[in-house]
C-alpha cells in the first residue's frame, strides 16, 4: 500500500539503490551526512542522493512509488560530499599523511643533498679507467633526479622509474653505485602507493647485493647484512615518522575543535550578555520613562476641565515632567544611569517620583 509524500519526510525516504550501496539520507539535525554499508559504492550513493537533495528528477521514485519533494532545509553541500568520498577512500601511501607537513622541508634538502653526495662518491673512482659510459650515465642520473626535484611532477611514480632505471644501468656497470639506494628508499616509501612501495625496496635490495656478488672477493655476509639493514632502517623510518605525524594531526585536529568551541562559547556568551543588557535597559525605561509618560497623559487629561489657572499649572507640570523624560533618555543614552539616583538616595527619588504623579 502506497503512502502519501506529505505523510512523510522526504528527508527520510530510503533511495532505490543497489543493496551493496544502499544509503539512508539523515534527518535534518544530521546535518545531511550519509550512511554507507560499502566504501566501494560510496560514490554512487552519494550522487544518488545529491541528485535526490536537488529535486525529483525523470525516473527517480522511493520505495512506495511516489516521486519525493525535496524538503526546504534538504539542500545538497557539494563539500560535504567530497568530504565524505575522501573519508572512504582507503590510504595508499605509508608516507602521505606527512607529505604537506612543513617540517618535511628540512628532511627533504637532506634527502636530496644525501643522494648527489653518494653519487658524486661513487662517480670519483669511476672516472679513473672506467669505461666513459659511467659517467655519462652518472650525469644523465643527475639532471632527470634535478628536474624532477626542481618541477615536482604531478607523477612521481613515472619520474621514479626514470631514476631507478639509469640507477640499475649505473649498479649494473660498477658495484659503487650501491650505495645510492639508501636515499632511493625513501622516495619509494614516498612517491609509491604501499602495494608498490615495499616490493621496490625490496627488489632494489636484491639488486644491490647481486651486485656485490660481482665485487671483489664474491659475496660475503656483511654485503648482505648492509643493504638488508639499510632497507629496514629506512622502512622503519618512513612509517614511523608518519605514525608520528598521524598522532600529531589528531592532536592538532582536537586543538582546533577546543579552539572552535571556545570560540563559539564565548560567542554565546557575548550573546546572552547582550540580550541579558538589552532586557535591563527595557525595564529600566519602562520603569522611568513609562511613569513620565504616564504623568503627562494625566496632567493633560486634568487640564482639559480645569480652569485655565490650573490648566496652566498642569501643562507647566507636564512640561516639566517631559523635560525630565528627555534628560533621562538622553542620561540612558550617554552613562545608562537613571539620573534620579546619581545624586540622591533611593527613598528621596521615590518621593520625587510619587510627588510628581
């Protein structure tokens, strides 16, 4: 049996999704936010629901059939949606939750400065009865590290591979290049999504002591233990340092929510004591400026079938009585003081008052 739209929230109104992706809308004090039993669906719903948020459109019908009528507060905050299908997107890099962190500056020149240091230590010796190719290939390594580093490519993987490949053509000329792997460690654990980032650094390892078997004296265990350490030192150091960084931003995140809300408690503050002060201020007129207003209307009332003496005497009165009006609201005005009690005391303005009634 179908019920009627008007019987029921549209707000509320269960959207004809698939049931893997199925969402609910929230009721208005939820402020819009979307519920969603499958992070793989999620943007479907969403654009299911902001279209649903914008108004009925060619085919779209709830549950029971009846076409829904957006609600006046269901509007569709685009920026909320973002929020939301960034929140379900899952982490791809060990390393992105510091990839903005400015502190990262610092470990960056270093990083940098580490890599053109190793290379240059490793060009020295090839320079000397080394076939002209190594230094060729020495150059070329350093100018495409250079350019990416200067332009800072929006594909960090595709200037990476460039880099590790000249640096394998390099490790597989003279074995001295081994040691520039260190630096390229943390540029994998950087640049590369988690399913890409251990399985390079491992490979890179791998090549590193293939390479040291060529060495002189074969391969002994301290050229296995160097690289293999050198890989750990660095993946502990990349994922510890963004664990580090991940704690540091839920901190922050929590400063800011404490300094948001004492913001908005002393708002409201401000809010209540000015509308406590605009109450006073009204009882304080009422209680001053009504009874002269008051006096006046009677004095004027009694002058019209009094004598014209004592018509005079009210009207002179009433005159009296509306220039004290005037320089209590001109008193109000400037020091919000009742001028009655600035010099004399209580019971002598009461009498004051009650005489002039």
């Amino acid at each position: 049996m179908s019920r009627s739209a008007t019987n029921k929230d549209p707000s509320r109104v269960l959207i004809r999704t698939p049931p893997r992706c199925r969402a609910r809308a929230a009721p208005p004090s939820g402020q819009g936010l979307v519920r969603t039993r499958s992070v793989r669906c999620t943007r479907k719903s969403i654009e299911r629901l902001r279209g649903f948020r914008r108004g009925p459109t060619p085919g779209s019908r709830t549950l029971d059939g009846v076409t829904p009528t957006p609600a006046p507060h269901a509007t569709a905050p685009r920026a909320r949606a973002r929020v939301l299908l960034a929140r379900s997107r899952p982490r791809r890099r060990a390393g992105a939750a510091a990839a903005e962190a400015p502190s990262l500056r610092l470990v960056r020149l270093a990083l940098h400065g580490a890599f053109y240091a190793l290379l240059a230590l490793a060009l020295g010796p090839s320079l000397l009865g080394k076939p002209p190719a190594v230094p060729a290939l020495g150059l070329l390594l350093a100018a495409a590290y250079g350019a990416g580093v200067v332009r800072r490519t929006a594909r960090p993987g595709l200037w990476l591979t460039g880099v590790t490949a000249l640096w394998l053509a390099l490790l597989a000329l003279d074995h001295g290049f081994s040691y520039v792997a260190f630096p390229l460690f943390f540029h994998f654990l950087h640049a590369l999504p988690v399913r890409w980032s251990l399985p390079a650094v491992a490979a890179s390892t791998a090549a590193v002591v293939a390479a040291q078997a060529t060495a002189p004296g074969g391969l002994t265990a301290a050229k296995v233990i160097g690289p293999v350490a050198g890989a750990v030192v660095a993946v502990l150091t990349a994922y510890g340092y963004a664990a580090l960084y991940r704690e540091s931003a839920r901190r922050q995140s929590l400063i800011d929510d404490l300094v948001r809300t004492r913001d908005e408690l002393s708002a409201a503050q401000r809010e209540a004591g000015r509308l406590a002060e605009r109450q006073r201020l009204a009882r304080e007129i009422h209680d001053t400026l009504a009874q002269g207003f008051s006096s006046i209307v009677l004095l004027a009332r009694a002058a019209e079938n009094a004598d014209p003496a004592t018509a005079r005497a009210h009207m002179r009165e009433a005159g009296r009585t509306a220039a004290d009006n005037l320089a209590e609201a001109r008193r109000f005005v400037r020091a919000l003081t009742p001028p009655a009690l600035e010099d004399t005391p209580l019971p002598e303005a009461l009498r004051r008052v009650t005489a002039r009634t």
